[in-house]
C-alpha cells in the first residue's frame, strides 16, 4: 500500500483523506481510480473541509438507487 511507501505525515494522512472521501462518503468501487480532483483538493486543507461531501454523497446515493431500479433491485 502506498501509505507505508510515503515518510510525511501529511502527505500520509493527505491520501488516508481521499481514501475515506472515496470509500466511505461517495462509496466509490474499490476498482475504480481516485477522482483527481480530491487529490488536487486535499492539497488545500481548508478547500478540503469545506468541499460539499455531504452534496457529492447524496448524488453517488442517487445514482445507486435509479441504477438498482433500472436493474430490479439485482
């Protein structure tokens, strides 16, 4: 994993960020490649901790939903 590859601490807890924006809060699929964007973002702490999650959660919440109904719940 590359956390242990990297020797900053904030660097370190930079990428634990967008892993937990990812994984947790937007539920992206394990397979997928991280949104650059929350890479750019995490450089800046403040913009980070501001950004709309809560907004881009409810959005990814969404388009799960009308996929499982288009697929019948499978």
């Amino acid at each position: 994993m590359v956390f242990k590859q990297c020797e900053d601490e904030d660097d370190v807890l930079k990428m634990g960020l967008v892993y937990f924006a990812e994984g947790a809060l937007i539920g992206a699929k394990s397979n997928v490649s991280v949104n650059l964007e929350y890479l750019d973002l995490v450089k800046d702490m403040d913009r980070f901790n501001t950004y709309s999650w809560g907004a881009i959660s409810f959005e990814q919440l969404q388009d799960n939903l009308c996929f499982a109904a288009i697929r019948g719940g499978r």
